[in-house]
C-alpha cells in the first residue's frame, strides 16, 4: 500500500521516457514502465533508476501481478499515462483485420486502467488521429473512456506554446474520475509563437486545438537560444565521449539544462556525403532546397515547384523554430542542417531541441539515439500537461527547477 503523500504514475508504450521525465519534473513519481524495444527501455532504465522497467510485450503481461507486486490497492495510483496505438481502435468491431495489431493495443492500456483505476489518465498521439476515420476512432476511444468511469477531453497542444522550440503537434487525451473537471487539467499556452495549422483541427464541431487566452505573451524560445552553448564539431566528427561546453550558459533555457551535468554527451557529429556538403554550400540560415542549383538535387526535386517541400535540405534559421525532430536528422525530410556549422544536428541538438535535459543519456547506436529522441514527447510539453493534471488532482506544485 502506498503511503507517502507523493502523485504516482505509470507509464505504458513508455519508448525512451520523454513523457515520464515531464511528469516527473511536474512532481509524479513512475513506479514502473513498459517498453518493447531493447533500446528504448534502457534509456529509460537508466535515467529513471527508480522505477521498474519491463521490456516485454504488454499483451503478455498481466496488470494485476503487476499492480500486486508495485503494493499498490486499485484506485490508488494517481496516473496511468501513455502512446499507445490507437489508430486501429474501435469499439464496434474489435478485431477488423488480424494482420493489424494496432488493433489490439489500445485495448491493452485499457487493461491496466481497468486494474489500477487510477484517477487519472493521459493518452498521447499524432494529430492525425482526430482525422483518421473521420474520427470515429477518437471518437470511440472518448466514449470507452467514459464507459470505464472517466469524463473524457481532447486537445490538440503546439509545443512551442510550452517552451520547446521546434514546430510539433500533439493529439493529447486526458480522462479523471470523481467529479474532476477534465477541461482545467489540460495546460494553457505561457509563450506566443506563429501557428500553421495543416491537419484536421475539429472535433464534434469544435476547434480543438489550444490557443493562448493571454495577449502579450513572451516569445517562443528559438533554436540558437536551445543549443548554441554546444560544442562547435566538424562534418563526421565524434571526438571525446563528455565534451566541454563551448560557453557559459547564454540564457535560463540552457542553465537549466545544465543543471547537473558534467559535460556534452550524445554529441557527435553524423558524416554528411560529399554531394550533401556541396549543396549545404549554397544554403544560407533559414533556407533551403530553393537556394540549390538544380543540378544538384535529387531528380524528383529537379521537377518540384519551388512552394513544394518548403523545409526540405533546410539549413534552420537560428531565430526561428526548428522542424519537428523525427526519428533521424535527414536533412533530405527537413531543416536539419545546423544554422552556423556545416553539419547536420546532432543527437544531443535534437535533443535539446526535444528538451531534454543534459544529463538525460541516450543508449544504443547512433541510429537507435536519433529514432529515441524524435520518437519521444517532449518533457517541457509534458510537464506542462503534468502540472495542469497535479493541480486538478489536488496537490500544490511549486515552481519546476526547470521553469523558463
């Protein structure tokens, strides 16, 4: 049983613990993770040394050994939060194909909600859920959420809103049990920053995306704000595995990122093909494929229109926000290339970028780092979302170590 007056959570389809790092620093402490992939649970395991880590497939796990064995009665937990898949939900048809097992995974957090009944639950996805199906299945996942007990609500959150300079979207769904009113759980907007909305924003005939409710807010932190304390590296450089920064910290971002840390690790430099580095030549802060010289680009692209592919072969522009960090920094997919080095991002920038703080290590290859972190939620969004659901719970936040 538990008895510390302490929020709890576990944290299911965890990947390397971006969601769990946020909530942490909102005050939840993980009891216990699940993650499939060997890679991803490591890094999580070793950046959160006091919660239980299971690699081992969830549909084969059973939540009351669990929750037996973590001393925990049901509707004792404070949270149970994850991503789970949710695209092949529906509560109509169970099983529409056997050969799609997002089928079935959803229902596999289910089942641990069953067990736990915790007071709260936090689901995070793409935006492109409010749309798939022409959403039903957000609408599925929202009724059987209230059919187990939980009023139900669904945002769709700008990470830049939240202090994370990069253009990321994220489907956020948020269930409370025992009269909480699910609308105050979900954060609001600190920072402005310019929106582009190009997915579907509307759900039951409302717009769903947070927008700020304050005039005057302070602008977006920017990329060179996020990593230009860094070291400086050559195209393929690795050099030692803990490097020293390149300056004092410029400004609160990176002081508190540095918060404990003894140096720069995960940062090391990807080798660039001799054809990426010429064109990277031509390409000025904030451009992209556009300032090439035709000859040079790839041949589909020597066909495009110069509006096409807008961020493609991108070299970002240090006052702006970064393109979304996907699971590898491909300057062929987005502007990854770095504003003043010739060179593409490096695990420990596409980090930062994604907020994690420098003492969060990244185990794996080089290609097992990058997909860890662009794969993840970025912890400033997530402790956002945390300290919302802490207050709606009824326990006091002080201001995070962290705070901007």
């Amino acid at each position: 049983m538990l008895t510390q007056n302490r929020l709890t959570m576990i944290d299911l389809f965890s990947g390397a613990g971006g969601l769990s790092e946020g909530l942490h620093e909102a005050g939840f402490h993980g009891l216990y993770a699940n993650e499939l992939k060997r890679c991803y649970s490591e890094t999580y395991a070793i950046n959160h040394p006091n919660a239980i880590i299971d690699q081992s497939d969830i549909r084969k796990v059973d939540a009351k050994s669990v929750r037996e064995m973590l001393g925990v009665r049901r509707g004792e937990l404070d949270l149970v939060a994850g991503g789970p898949p949710c695209q092949g939900f529906s509560i109509n048809a169970p099983i529409r194909s056997n050969d799609d097992d997002r089928n079935h995974l959803f229902r596999e957090f289910l089942r641990f909600v069953d067990e736990f009944n915790p007071r709260a639950v936090l689901i995070e996805n793409v935006p492109g859920l409010v749309s798939f199906e022409g959403g039903l299945t957000l609408q599925a996942i929202m009724t059987t959420l209230e059919k187990h007990g939980y009023q139900s609500d669904v945002r769709i959150l700008y990470a830049p809103h939240y202090g994370v300079p990069q253009t990321r979207w994220r489907t956020i769904i948020i269930g409370l049990r025992d009269g909480l009113s699910v609308n105050a759980a979900f954060p609001e907007p600190v920072f402005e920053a310019p929106i582009r909305v190009n997915f579907t924003s509307r759900f039951e005939g409302r717009n769903i995306v947070a927008l700020p409710g304050k005039l005057m807010l302070p602008q977006y932190l920017s990329v060179k704000d996020a990593i230009d304390d860094l070291p400086v590296l050559k195209n393929g450089e690795a050099g030692s595995k803990i490097k020293k920064y390149r300056t004092e910290p410029q400004n609160n971002f990176q002081q508190v990122m540095r918060a404990g840390s003894d140096g720069v690790v995960n940062h090391e430099a990807a080798r660039l093909g001799s054809i990426n580095l010429e064109r990277l030549a031509y390409i000025p802060p904030g451009g992209n494929w556009t300032n090439i010289p035709p000859e040079l680009l790839p041949m589909g692209m020597q066909r495009a229109r110069r509006s096409d592919h807008t961020k493609r072969y991108g070299r970002v522009d240090p006052k702006g926000l970064a393109s979304t960090i996907l699971t590898k920094c491909d300057p062929h997919w987005g502007a990854y290339f770095h504003y003043g080095q010739d060179r593409s991002f490096t695990v420990r920038e596409a980090a930062r970028i994604q907020t994690f703080p420098d003492t969060f290590r990244i185990i794996g290859t080089l290609v097992e780092q990058y997909a860890q972190v662009g794969n993840a939620v970025p912890p400033l969004l997530a402790a956002a979302i945390g300290r919302s659901l802490a207050c709606e719970l009824g326990y006091k936040t002080t201001e995070l170590t962290r705070a901007l």
